[in-house]
C-alpha cells in the first residue's frame, strides 16, 4: 500500500472534515449504548467501525470535481514561523488532449489543523500545446529547503516524445516555468 495517496487524499479532505462533522450527526441507532459511533453496514461489505471523521473523508472523496485529474503532496515548505506543505492540483476536461489547469498551493499547519495559506494557478499550463502526462518534484538546493522545483513531460499534441519543462516556486514570491534547460 503506497502512503502518498492515502496521505493526498487526507490532505484534500482536511478542510472539509470540521465542516462536514458538524453538519453530520448520526443518529440515535447508528450510537452504542457507550455513546461511540456503530458498525455501518454498506451493501456486499463487511460493517465496519465508521467515524464522524471517517465519513467526511469519504464525502470529500465523493463530492470531488469530476475536472480534478491529479491531487499531489509535492514537498514541505517554511516562511519564517510558518510551516506546511506544497500541494498540487490539475484539472482536465474530459475528452480534451489538451487545457489542463494547474494549481499549486501552501497548505499551512497551525495548532495541528491544516489550512489554504495560498493558491497560485501556473496560467502558461493551460496554454501548452501538448497533454501533460507526469510531473515530479525536484529535492531543493541547501539553503532553499522551502522552494518547489517541479518537472512536467508534456507530449506536443503533433509530436511523439515529450519534452520537458520546469516550474520554481518559493513562498511569497513569483513563479518561474518555461522549458527545462539541462
């Protein structure tokens, strides 16, 4: 079982658990008599012990944007007192080779709860001529242990072999893409 997805979609759903557990409360039969939370039964499923947190995740997971390709945890990142982690997010409308959107985000920690610190979209992403099929984070430098370094393969929509491009991200600063120069 691979940690990163678990640990992505964990992440993504953060912001919609509280929301989510107050809005849900279970009732009265779905409670033991110790006033924890009852096995749920699902339909060809063994019943499972199910949490208030559980379910929101799982209604996170459900109600994502069907345009939502990729969700990735990419790095850590701190700015002074602050710290948290990169996030990014591509979206792709179906059917299209091309017009993918692409997102990045600060996620910030504070007093064990995460939250959107910023969201920045890398607007030339859209623009490309080719479908992105992969992207991957670069270690940082000594020193610029906050910075982004991401790698995309982009496939030109006349052409066979990807070519590769490159985005610089540091908190509080503009970003930097363009074609990767090796």
């Amino acid at each position: 079982m691979r940690l990163r997805p678990l640990l992505t979609l964990a992440l993504l759903a953060w912001p919609l658990v509280a929301s989510a557990q107050e809005a849900a409360t279970p009732p009265a039969a779905a409670t033991t008599a110790e006033g924890g939370a009852a096995a749920v039964p699902t339909e060809g499923a063994p019943a499972v012990e199910a949490t208030p947190s559980d379910a929101a995740i799982a209604a996170a997971v459900t109600d994502l944007a069907t345009a939502i390709g990729d969700v990735q945890i990419v790095g850590p990142w701190v700015d002074g007192e602050r710290r948290g982690v990169w996030r990014t997010v591509m979206t792709q409308n179906v059917g299209e080779a091309a017009g993918n959107r692409f997102f990045v985000q600060q996620l910030q920690e504070a007093d064990g709860a995460m939250s959107v610190a910023s969201t920045t979209e890398v607007t030339e992403i859209a623009s490309v001529n080719g479908a992105v099929v992969g992207y991957r984070a670069d270690a940082p430098a000594e020193g610029e242990e906050s910075n982004l370094t991401l790698f995309f393969d982009i496939v030109p929509l006349d052409g066979e072999i990807s070519e590769t491009y490159e985005l610089f991200v540091a908190p509080g600063q503009p970003y930097r893409f363009g074609p990767a120069t090796n």
